[in-house]
C-alpha cells in the first residue's frame, strides 16, 4: 500500500460540467502524476507536480487543469468535461526510482 | 509510430509454462526500463525495473534489455494462475520518473 487514495472512485457527469479528482498521498513524495489510461493508448501523462504549487504539463494536457496546495494533495479538474475525457485516471507518486499508482477513478461524461 | 510498442495479446498459456512478454522502442536515450502488472480494476504496480542492457532476476521473473535492438523482455517461469493480468512495459530518458512513456499492455491469462 503506497498510501494513495484517490475520490471519487466512480463519477458519471454529463457534457460541459466541471469535474474534480482528487489525489491525497500519506508519504509525503515531492513528485505526484496524473495519468489516464485508455484501450489501445495505454497511461500518458496529463499533468505532473515536483513541489506545492509546481506543476507542469505532459502529453495529454489540453482540457485538465491541476493544482497542488498542500504536499499532500493534488488536484485534477476537467474545466468542462467532454465524451473524450471519459476515462480511467490514476494517480501516482514518484519515489526517485519507482512509481506507485493508486487505484484509479473511473470518469464516465454523457 | 508510437515510441513504445507491446503487442496486446491477448495471451494464454498453460500453467507451469513460460511466459515471454516483450516490448520495442525506437528512442535510443531511454535508458531506464520497468515493468508493470495491472489486475483488472486496479493500479499498475511495478515488478522490475533495470538500468541499461542487460538481465535481472527477482523470483520467477526476469527482465531482459537490449539496447542494440531496441527491445526488453519478461520471462515468467513456472507461471501460475494469480500471474493473468495486464503486464505493462515502461521507460524513461533519466532516473527519477517523470514522464515514463508506456506500452499499451499485453494481457496475460495462465490456464490451470
């Protein structure tokens, strides 16, 4: 267990609202990621954050915003969501020479 | 082209035989390599990882890299039941893990 919890869990929202993930790691890990992984695309990176308020962009990151206040929480926010974005996302946290993932948040937008 | 691929399978194979899961890049400066099992609804989590060519052995497992070919292997032995999942192939430019490029995963299934 990474102590990684992720909410929610499972969201079915419909086109054009805003939607949040939230990550929360115990372990206190500089660096923390969202990925989403889709059938033939496999994970790729949305957002990535080496400290409290740092945060960069990966490959997939038009359409997500994200947000890191506290060391322990990272936030990833769909501005409007679209069919597109349906999708499982998982966090992780970087630990200089692993990655743990945590358990993923199941997005369905109608 | 992608920069990572993994054939998807899927594969099933008898319990006991060994598995072969393999994955091409076209990016000479990736230098570190992973590996990742995923059961169905959960996170990936890491089984090996390894630096450069080369093999590493934990268990039934071992990976392989060669860098030459472009080309890294994992061999499972003595499979077993609880080894069917998504097995996940990644790599990066430098140590530390941001900005692991993936493979879209092979799924695995061990027949008892």
């Amino acid at each position: 267990d990474a102590g990684i919890t992720q909410s929610p869990r499972h969201k079915v929202t419909e086109t054009g609202t805003p939607v949040t993930l939230r990550c929360h790691q115990t372990e206190n890990h500089r660096y923390m990621y969202w990925y989403r992984q889709d059938p033939g695309h496999g994970l790729r990176l949305i957002h990535y954050s080496y400290g409290v308020k740092d945060t960069d962009k990966g490959e997939v990151s038009d359409g997500y915003s994200v947000s890191r206040s506290k060391t322990e929480d990272f936030l990833l926010t769909l501005e409007s969501a679209t069919s597109s974005q349906t999708s499982v996302y998982f966090c992780a946290i970087g630990t200089g020479n692993t990655i743990y993932f945590g358990e993923g948040s199941w997005l369905t937008v109608v | 082209q992608k920069e990572v691929e993994q054939d998807p399978g899927p594969l099933s194979v008898p319990e006991g035989a060994i598995v072969s899961l393999n994955c091409t890049y076209s990016n000479s400066a990736f230098q570190y390599f992973m590996w990742y099992r995923q059961y169905s609804r959960k996170g990936p989590e890491l089984l090996m990882y390894t630096y450069s060519s080369g093999n590493k052995e934990d268990g039934r497992f071992t990976a392989q890299v060669d860098k030459s070919s472009k080309y890294i292997s994992l061999f499972i032995r003595d499979s077993q039941p609880s080894d069917s999942a998504t097995y996940l192939c990644a790599m990066s430019l430098e140590f530390g893990n941001e900005k692991l490029t993936f493979g879209t995963g092979t799924r695995l299934t061990i027949i008892p």
